[in-house]
C-alpha cells in the first residue's frame, strides 16, 4: 500500500475560488446576493424561481457530461496522433533496456539513484531498502526533501494497479482549494477544487539488479528480465492546461513506479518529483535563494493517495451521493462519459483528505 506520511489538514475553501475550473449548481448564498436578477430572469423566461434553477441545473449536468466526453475524445486524439511515433522508438518483443539509459526516456534508471550493484552484494530486507529509499528523499533540496515525495509498495499491489491502468490510463482528479482572506462569510459556505488530468505510461523492464556491474557488451538474456514488471509513470498537471495544451502541457508532479528490485525483494519503489517554478522569491544579499515548486507538498502526497484509491481495486471502500465506489467512477468516466457526475467525484475525494 502507498502510504506517504500526510498530515490531516482541515479546508476550508470556497466555490468562487474555483469557478473557472468547476461550476455546480446555483448556491444558496448566490440567491440571496441576485435573488432580484434571478427573479427578473424568471419572468423573462416565463418560469417561476424553483423551475428556474431546475433548468439551471439540469443544463449544468448537460456541461459536465459534454466536458468528460470531450477530455476523453482529446485524449485518444492526442494518443492517436503520438501512438505512430512511439512505435518508431519502442524496442523490438522481448528486449529489455540497459541499466545506462542512451536514449530519451522518461524514466531516470534507478541505478543512478541507488548504487544497485553495492545493494545486491550484501543482505538487505525489503524494510532496509525502504528505508534507504526514504532517507535518501529527505536529504534531497539541502536536506529539506522539498520537491519529492517517496514510497514503497508491494509488488501484488503494484500489478494490480498497473492491470487498471493499462484499460483505464487517463482520469481526472480533485484537489481541495483553501479560501482566500479577502472572501465573505456568505461566500465560504462551499468547498474548491482544482481538478488534475492524470495519465499513466509503461515502459520496458529493466534489467535484474546484481551484485556485479552489467558489461555493456554482454548480449541480454531472455531470462534476465522477463518475469521483472514493466515500470510506469503518472504525470499530474491541471486540467485547465491540459484543455488547452494538451500534450504540451507543463506535468506538475511525476510519479515513477521502479520495479529493478520486484523479484528480488518483492517491492517496488516510487518517486514523485514536483516540477521546480520559474518564479524566484526575495532573498538577502549574500543567499541563496530557496529553491520553489509550482505545487505543495501536501497536494503531492494528496495526488499520490488518491490514485492508490482509484487504481488499487477491491477495497470496497464508498464515495458519492449514489454510493458509487472509486473503481466505478474511474469505470463510469471511460465507458460511460455521458452518465458521470463531478458531484459523486467530489464527494468522493473528500474521503481522501
């Protein structure tokens, strides 16, 4: 299980600071501030207040759908148009990539975190390699960890989430919004949410880790990584940006599943690193300045635990006005867009904070 230590914080937030990402149904605050306007546009209509904000409603509801099936068509788009060239770099069935990377790949190999070879010379548990993962994450940014969250899992959980992922690669995700100071009482009543588009990416299984250094020059063997499971990536970035920049948009957070050491010791290894901002903050003459990250660390750990409770199925665990459990909604968003309701969403992310 990805367990990242997250504090429990408490949010308070409002609606109006998300309206641009998310808009609900008409709130009570809101009738009372244009109850005159509302009631002008009722008599224009011909409708009373109540039919009104049915109609109000219910073309809401029509704008939810119209967006979930319009992410999932820009998706396909977008992974049809790259599907020809991923194929030109893909290597051949059954070949397996170095533990030196020469090419352009995402994933940053593990052998260049961990000294691998060092590792497999000597005993070490499962637990030890865990707790190497994550000393070595805290000492990151001058010993703070800032810009990296660290876990480890167990390999059975890892392959059930990467058998989900395969049919259901994409989905979006909210994260909750704090109020603004300069918000009225009557305003804050409601709760904010910035919604993240995930996706998940597989790559080629590495080579066995060993207590040798691999010779560059040694053919690899079939049997040297066939049983390793292939590692994947998640990419996190808001679904304003990737609305409009599609796969051109700016990841956020990046989360790496290694699986060198599944079949050696039965985990596998995750690092989420948080894109750096392009913003400097004021600093002192003679310091350096603090190294900034375009999204907290709270809402990285948030991101991370929300997809273990998407992906990792069989659980059981509820969310949503109707009951619908987290496998349903990530089913219902890609087979059944039309019917998928960001209310049961949200209601069911508030179980994750």
């Amino acid at each position: 299980m990805i367990r990242p230590a997250v504090p429990r914080a408490v949010y308070r937030v409002t609606a109006c600071a998300a309206r641009c990402i998310y808009s609900g149904s008409l709130a009570t605050s809101h009738n009372c501030k244009y109850a005159d306007k509302l009631l002008q546009k009722a008599q224009e209509k011909g409708l009373d207040l109540e039919e009104l904000k049915s109609q109000a409603r219910e073309e809401a509801r029509c704008k939810q759908k119209q967006e979930a099936a319009s992410l999932l068509a820009s998706f396909k788009k977008t992974d049809d148009e790259l599907s020809h060239v991923k194929t030109r770099f893909n290597p051949p069935e059954g070949a397996r990539i170095s533990n030196t990377r020469k090419d352009s790949s995402p994933v940053k190999p593990l052998s260049s975190i961990l000294n691998l070879s060092k590792l497999m010379a000597t005993p070490h548990t499962a637990s030890q390699i865990s707790a190497l993962w994550t000393a070595y994450h805290a000492s990151r940014t001058k010993g703070t960890g800032r810009g990296y969250i660290c876990a480890s899992l167990p390999l059975e959980s890892y392959d059930a989430m990467a058998r989900v992922a395969k049919k259901y690669p994409v989905f979006v995700m909210p994260v909750p919004r704090e109020s603004t100071p300069d918000r009225s009482a009557s305003e804050s009543t409601g709760t904010a949410h910035e919604f993240f588009f995930l996706q998940w990416d597989f790559h080629p299984a590495p080579l066995a880790p060993s207590a040798t250094e691999q010779d560059p020059f040694q053919p690899v063997t079939s049997g040297s990584s066939c049983h390793i499971s292939e590692p994947s990536t998640v990419l996190f970035t808001p679904l304003q940006e990737y609305k409009h920049r599609t796969s051109f948009a700016t990841p956020y957070l990046i989360l790496t599943f290694y699986t060198d050491m599944s079949q050696s010791h039965g985990i596998v290894l995750l690092r989420g690193e948080i894109t750096p901002s392009s913003t400097s903050a004021a600093v002192q003459p003679g310091q350096e300045p603090p190294e900034r990250f375009i999204l907290s660390q709270i809402d990285a750990q948030l991101l991370a635990m929300g997809l273990q409770r998407f992906y990792l199925w069989g659980e059981g665990r509820k969310g949503g006005v109707h009951g619908l459990t987290a496998e349903a909604l990530l089913k219902q968003f890609h087979e059944e867009p039309e019917k998928f309701n960001w209310q049961d969403l949200l209601k069911s992310s508030d179980v994750i904070v």
